[in-house]
C-alpha cells in the first residue's frame, strides 16, 4: 500500500445549506464547488497521493469536510463525535472507509464530542481546540487513546472560530502560522508565526516542501516562498463561504504503511 494515503468526501446537492457560525451566510454554488473540489483532488494526485472516496452523505450539507469525521494517530483512526448533532450521520461512512485500508479503529463516545477539524498535529504532538464543538469529555477521550501510542496531547482554547484548525496550521518545519486576530493564544505554540491573511492560515503539506493552500493569500503565498517553500494554490471560495478551508476537505494518512 502507498504511505500517501487521503481520505476525500464530494459535496453533495445540500451543500449550500452547510452551518455557519462565526460568519455571515452567502450564497453557495453548488456546481463551482464541484469543480473547485474536483480541481483540489487533482492537486493530491498530481503529489503523489492515493484517494479514497468515502461515499458520498446526500443528506448531510456538510459532509465534504471529511476531516472533522475522524482523526489519525500512526495506524489509529479515532472516529469523530460531531459536536454539531445533525453531522453526526457522516461518521459511518469513514468508519467503513478507515477499516478497508486496515486501521485500527477507535470512537469518541457520548458524552464525549469532538470534530476533527479541531485536532492540529505537529510531530508527536496533537493540539486539540477546546471549543464550541470540541468538548472536555471528548479531549479526555483523545488523551485515551493516543497518548498510549506516543502523543503528547495540548489542549488549546478556540473561540474566535469554528476549529482549531480554522485558526493555525502548521509548517514543515514545525512553525505554527495563523492571523492574529483570529488566534486566541499564539503563546501556546512553542513556534508561531503571524501570517497577513485569513486564508493564509491554512496549508496541507503536500511533501517535498509544497504547500497547498488557498488562492485568497497571495500575501502569505509569497512569505512561504520567502522562507523556501513551494505554494500549490487552489480556488476554495465556495467552501470558505461554509468556514472551511483547504485541511478541511481531506484526511491525510501519512504514516498509515511508512
């Protein structure tokens, strides 16, 4: 099996109906964000990655942010417990698809929540956003179950946005990146570097120095390359109009078959 593993859901027909909740609502097209998610998928590939397609959840308008279905750890796939309940129902499918490439599967049970866009790792470390969807039960939980494997578990707070994630990444390196203002506490990230845009925040290690990001952070775009890196940009502008991002749409598993 190749080690360059994701995981990616295609939006459904219900995708406009997505939840917001630290912005306000706009119109979403459905068919540009199929294009845009087809044109996102196609940068994976070209790097190198293998994709598994979870089937699709017509239902669940948010189910084409697969990341906040389940959270890796080596070989442990620990399955999400949304802590918004109507997302809930996207779960199954991952499940299914984790255990088709072999992990060793672990949940996040009642009362327990947790969205895996709230969980960033960096090494051995996990940082989990302690938030509006991510509770203390369910942090407790994550400590379970992958501290045993080697983790360091880091509890940050989130309330400026939706998850962890749609605050701060993470470089190659180790260098946390995120816009001030919507980061609750740099401090907490022994490495942080402030980026001038939103968008900027968010990148998906692609390998080999290549980061894709957002085409919305042509600012942060050029400091990355400033510091040797190599932007791989993609339009997301129908899914940022739903809170998400680039790290949002896929599930890396990286160290699945190293």
């Amino acid at each position: 099996m190749p080690s360059k593993q994701a995981l990616v859901r295609r939006p459904g027909p219900r995708l406009a109906e997505g939840l917001v909740t630290h912005i306000d609502r706009r119109p979403v097209d459905p068919a540009l964000a199929l294009r845009q998610w087809e044109s996102y998928v196609q940068v994976l590939r070209d790097h190198g990655w293998h994709l598994t397609e979870v089937a699709p959840a017509d239902d669940c308008p948010d189910a084409v942010f697969v990341e906040d279905t389940v959270v890796m750890f080596r070989n442990v796939a620990l399955l999400a417990r949304p802590g918004a309940g109507e997302r809930r129902p996207e779960v199954p499918d991952a499940r299914a698809a984790v255990e088709a490439l072999g992990c060793s599967v672990n949940e996040i049970r009642a009362p327990g929540t947790l969205d895996g866009g709230d969980i960033l790792k960096v090494g051995d470390t996990v940082y989990v956003g302690r938030g509006g969807r991510t509770n203390a039960e369910g942090v407790r939980q994550l400590r379970a179950a992958f501290e045993p494997l080697g983790a360091r578990v880091v509890a940050v707070p989130v309330s400026r946005v939706l998850h962890l994630k749609s605050a701060v990444t993470a470089l190659p390196d180790g260098t946390v990146i995120g816009h001030p203002p919507l980061v609750d506490d740099p401090a907490a990230f022994p490495l942080f570097l402030p980026v001038p845009e939103e968008s900027g925040a968010h990148v998906v290690l692609l390998g080999g120095g290549k980061l894709l990001m957002a085409a919305g952070a042509p600012r942060s775009a050029e400091l990355f390359a400033d510091l040797g890196y190599q932007p791989v940009v993609v339009d997301i502008s129908e899914f940022e109009k739903l809170e998400g991002c680039v790290t949002c749409l896929s599930v890396r598993l990286r160290e699945l078959y190293a």
